[in-house]
RNA sequence: CGGGGCGUAGCGCAGCCUGGUAGCGCACCACAAUGGGGUUGUGGGGGUCGGAGGUUCGAAUCCUCUCGCCCCGACCA
C-alpha cells in the first residue's frame, strides 16, 4: 500500500474525552471514529488491525474444528421470552420494534438463536458434539460506556457454542477450547493469563476468564506466585486461619472514644494497628432467614466481597447495606460505634476476625468502643464464612506460595452452562439409550474489537503504538527521503517496495511529499514493526537503514541485499 | 440511575461575567522557499456559536426548556 493513497489521518493533539491511552493512540492515528456515545466507525487503518485479529481468531478456531457460521443480529421477542432474558437481562438489551409492532431485540449474545437453531437440527448424540461460531456484531446498551471500543456499546466479538450428549463431553471440549484460546492470544503476542470466574448473567457451571495484563484494566485478578492457582477478585480466597487460635493477652477494657467513627480514627488516636480492629458491616437479611439484618465482620483493612456475601444464606441478595436509620433503630447505635459485643443481631464473620485476638472494634454505644476484644472470653465466636476480598500477599489458597493482584482487560470468557438454555428451549437429541436427552452446552466469547485496545495497552511508547507483528495494519514502512528531489531515491524505493509486495510483504510506502520527520512520526505513530530509510546518504555508501519500532538504534543493511535481509527479519 | 462538567470551524480552545454582528493554534487549499525527526513565509477556504422558545433596538453572551457528550459514583461503618 502507497501512504498517497491510503487514507492516512494523524493528529498531534490529543482528543479532550480519551481517558485512556489506547482509546487516545487510536484517536489520534485516525483508527476509529466516533459516531455516538460507545458507538464507533473503523477506518480502513483501525480496520486493517481489526481484520487482524479476527483472523487469528478465525484460523485457529477453524483449526480446532468449530464451524463457522452467521447468525441473524436482530432477534425476536419471542425466542427472548421463551428464556426468560426479555426481563432478566436487564437494561443492556436493546429492544426494537417493527413496523407492525412486532419486538425484537439487537443480540447483545446469541444462545436463544444457536439453540432454537440447535433444537430444530440436531437429533441424536452421533451428530455430537459440535460446535458452532460466529463474528459478529453485537450491541449491550451499557449504562455508561467509556475508554473507545475498550466498552463501547456496539462491539465485534467471536461467540462460540458447542453442543454435548453429556457433561463429560462438554468438559473436553471447553478444556480443548481453553487452549484454542491461549493459542489465539498468544499468536496475538498479548501477554495474558486465564483465572477462575463466576459465570453470572449467562449462567451455568464452570467459567474462566482471560485477562490480557495492564495497568489500566478495569478488572482486578488474583493469582499464586508458586502454583496455577488463579481467580478474580469475587472469587479469589485466601488460605483461611485455624479459628479461635489466638489466645489473649490483654483484658478487656471499655473505653470513652468521642468522635471516633471511623476504624481511621480509631487507629490514628488510639495507637491500634490496623490489623487489630475489625469493622461491622450492616445489610440486609435473606427474606427467609428470621433476622431483618445480619452483620458481617471483616479486619479493619481488609475489604467485603460483595458477591461472596450476597450468596450466604442468611444474607439477602442482590446485597442490601442498611441506611443509618436502621442501624439505629436495631443496633441503638450509630455506624462508626458498632462491634460484636452484645450485638443484637445475628452475625457472620470473615475467617481472618475468627482468628484474631485482642482486637478493638465498637460498644453498639455511642462514643464508646471495647479495646482487647477475644473470642470465647468476652464474646462467643460466631460463624464464620469467606466474605473478604483476598489482598496481596495472602496465602494461596492451595497453601502454595502468596496471592500476587493484577489488574486485567477482559479479552475472553469461556463457560460450561450445562442445559439452562437447551431446558427453557426444550432443545433435545436422542441418546444411544434410545431416550430424549436436552443438550448439554458451552459458550465462549472473545471481544474482538476488545484485543485491539488492550493489544495497545500493553505495547506502547511515548511515540505510539507498538503492534506485535501479528495484528499490525502494516509490517513495514518504505521511507524515501525527499524523494522528490532524487530519482535516484524514487526508483530505489519503489524497487524495494515493489519486490517486498511481490514476496508477500504488506509494505507501505510513504510516497507523500513530506518531510522525514513527518514519515518518522506519523510510522512510529501507528506503530508499524519494521522500517527501511531510503535516502542519497545510504545510496552513496551502498547500505540501508533500517530500524524495529522497538529498537532504540538503526542497523545498517547493505543495498544489494536488502530485500533478502528484511524478509528474514519479518519471519 | 444519582452527582458534576462541557457543547463556539475537522481537532484543541478563547470570547460569555459586563449583550453591539466571531477569534486563536493545529489540520485543510494555493504559491514560494526548505529538504534526514511534526520546517518556514505569504495568501486563502471553512462556523445558522448543539436545538427550540423568550427578554431586548440588538443574543455565542441574559432567562426557560430540550438534546447530546464527558467525568465521578453506585464500598460504608
């Protein structure tokens, strides 16, 4: 491709809503424009990058034996209903209607549509298991997108389903898929890693997530620096410690604390470390359970995990935290003084409280707290559950070396989901026992246009981007130097640029009339891998320059075999 | 959804308080010089000031409504 016919537009200033700086890169190298809030156009540039990676993600896919296909990204109402997701989904679905009236929805996910497909197809285990995939657009009406197409609310994503005679069978696969996916990730030079995940709105079993490491990701993830442990934060856990271990050593004291409402306040003035107080959370109880509220204890500086409390049983869910009228009203005191001495309602504690001693935490009056506070003396031990997220240095829950936190952009998400949808879809096959049997199912997504933001995040410089080689639009800039005022420039470049086409090589040629600073910034800009300078100083002396985008120095490469040199650099 | 902020040329912004017929930088076009890290000069094109209504002799500016966009929050003992 020659740069005068490419549709190149580079900006030095960078746009005053772009957060972050992937989102800030494809701004100002002219690879997506923005149409309406989370909704964006891809230039033939940022299209290139796109294309990329889709394809990665097409061959390997198709190397594993999944089927792609193309499913319809309007649906019916029907097929939505008959799940139950019209309600459930909630607000990302976007609903449409027709001009008779008829409700439809834009896929934000295409479960309803695969397994009405799969129900009317599929008719006996011989023809199991089989998966089928697609590329597509999909649209989740976000409450609030940000960062480019990092969440926009129209995306490109991989969604993949595959359908089992049992849950054996889906198990090879979705582990056979787990490495499908490190596979693409990998071939897209990403530096990732995979974790543990709830598999919450689409439901089923097990699930894991793949997080492509960087510093502004939007997820926070767990794993052990010893073993594979790995989990993200909601379901990370600690190796907890033996309950009630701890014995006294101090006596129990009430004390006057005026004005202290806060576990800061209480280690600022009164010399507490942290790690010796505990705090009282307040929420709602489940509506079966015989207590209106239930109080969660976790360590002064440790945090509630709030999907870990949300699914104890006594505790209500979604989470409810009470509002300071009903602390007041059930505990007689205000949220800064309350502790688990004679606390009138039923409590859970996290297992790092159980194991504490001699710790400090409120009266349940006001402007008082208990000081040396024991399990068992002064108060009875109350049950304990996992509730805290883990920080880092936590023991691995496997008792294998400590817990280390990253943060990490979601890039995949795969799940077993079981029969949840072939059940509410009565999606059935025949087995070798003669009898109807619903299918068994996984899903597996990859935000494609996702990979593209996050490929940036983790690859660039002060000057740009720095694309692995596998996903950038270009892998070689060709640039003359002032080409215009030598022929002899002119026709070297373009001989070059014409054997590196001919070899195969997606060579861009800049052959604008510009300055060199220019080619230099605007290249290194969108991030092109690899570059050959051409000008009448190399010409003289017979040697070439050619410089990685990562490199910080140029290399010379002789005349005569420059073309040889460069295809051995370009793999 | 709650809170805050912003809408003036393709982009980044000034002008608004104190009303008087719109400006700067980048980008774009033309010409010239320059020619190895966003060069320089001269000349030029481009804006119903988000939209509607109101106040006024006169509104980008004041008032009302409305639409859009961005940020923060949805952890608190």
């Amino acid at each position: 491709m020659r740069v005068s016919q490419f549709h190149l537009f580079t900006t030095r200033e960078t746009p005053a809503d772009a957060e972050i700086i992937s989102h800030q890169l494809m701004i100002r190298c002219g690879m997506i424009r923005k149409l309406t809030a989370g909704i964006y156009t891809w230039t033939p540039l940022g299209w290139r990058v796109l294309r990329k990676v889709e394809n990665i993600v097409r061959e390997e896919m198709e190397s594993a034996g999944y089927l792609e296909m193309l499913m319809p990204a309007v649906q019916p109402a029907e097929l939505w209903q008959e799940t139950g997701r019209w309600d459930d989904f909630g607000g990302q679905l976007l609903k449409l209607k027709d001009r008779a009236g008829r409700s439809f929805v834009f896929g934000p996910t295409h479960e309803e549509v695969v397994t009405d497909l799969a129900r009317n197809e599929l008719r006996s285990y011989k023809q199991l298991p089989v998966t089928f995939y697609q590329i597509q657009t999909k649209f989740r009406d976000e409450i609030r997108p940000r960062f480019g197409v990092m969440r926009a609310r129209e995306f490109l994503m991989k969604d993949a389903y595959s359908f089992h005679i049992n849950q054996q069978s889906l198990e090879e696969t979705y582990w056979q898929m787990y490495e499908v996916y490190s596979r693409i990730f990998t071939r897209a030079g990403l530096e990732f890693r995979a974790v543990k995940a709830d598999s919450g709105a689409i439901g089923g079993s097990a699930s894991h997530e793949f997080h492509v490491l960087a510093e502004s990701g939007e997820d926070q993830i767990v794993f052990s620096s010893e073993s594979d442990y790995a989990a993200n934060i909601d379901l990370a856990v600690a190796l907890a410690p033996a309950a009630g271990a701890a014995k006294p050593g101090v006596d129990l004291r009430l004390q006057d604390t005026p004005n202290t409402h806060s576990i800061a306040d209480l280690v600022d003035r009164f010399e507490v470390p942290i790690e010796k107080t505990i705090k009282i959370l307040v929420v709602a109880g489940d509506e079966n359970s015989e207590s209106e509220f239930v109080a969660l204890l976790v360590r002064g500086d440790h945090s509630l995990n709030e999907f870990k409390a949300a699914q104890l049983e006594a505790v209500a869910n979604p989470l409810q935290f009470a509002d300071e009228k009903d602390i007041h009203r059930v505990i007689g005191a205000g949220p800064g003084s309350l502790g688990p001495v004679d606390l009138p309602i039923p409590c859970i504690a996290d297992h790092t409280v159980a194991a504490m001693s001699d710790f400090a935490a409120g009266a349940n009056a006001e402007n008082k707290h208990y000081f040396g506070i024991n399990w068992g003396r002064d108060v009875a031990l109350p049950p304990q559950a996992d509730i805290r997220n883990v920080i880092e240095g936590d023991p691995s829950p496997d008792g294998q070396g400590v817990l280390h936190l990253a943060r990490g952009i979601e890039v995949g998400h795969i799940f077993q989901l079981g029969t949840k949808y072939s059940e509410s879809l009565n999606a059935v096959v025949l087995g070798d026992d003669g009898k109807s049997h619903p299918l068994e199912m996984g899903c597996y997504g990859i935000g494609v246009s996702r990979i593209v933001a996050a490929a940036i995040e983790q690859n660039h410089d002060d000057k740009g981007i720095m694309w692995p080689e596998p996903i950038a639009p270009f892998a070689i800039a060709v640039l003359p130097m002032n080409a215009k005022k030598s022929h002899r420039v002119r026709e070297a470049s373009e001989a070059i640029y014409r054997q590196l086409i001919e070899a195969g090589v997606e060579a861009f040629l800049d052959d604008r009339n510009v300055r060199p600073g220019v080619m230099f910034n605007d290249m290194e800009l969108i991030g092109i891998p690899h570059r050959l300078v051409i000008g009448e100083r190399g010409l003289d002396i017979g040697m070439l320059e050619y410089r990685n985008r990562r490199a910080a120095e140029n290399e010379e490469i002789p005349l005569d075999t420059v073309v040889q040199e460069l295809l051995a650099r370009l793999g």
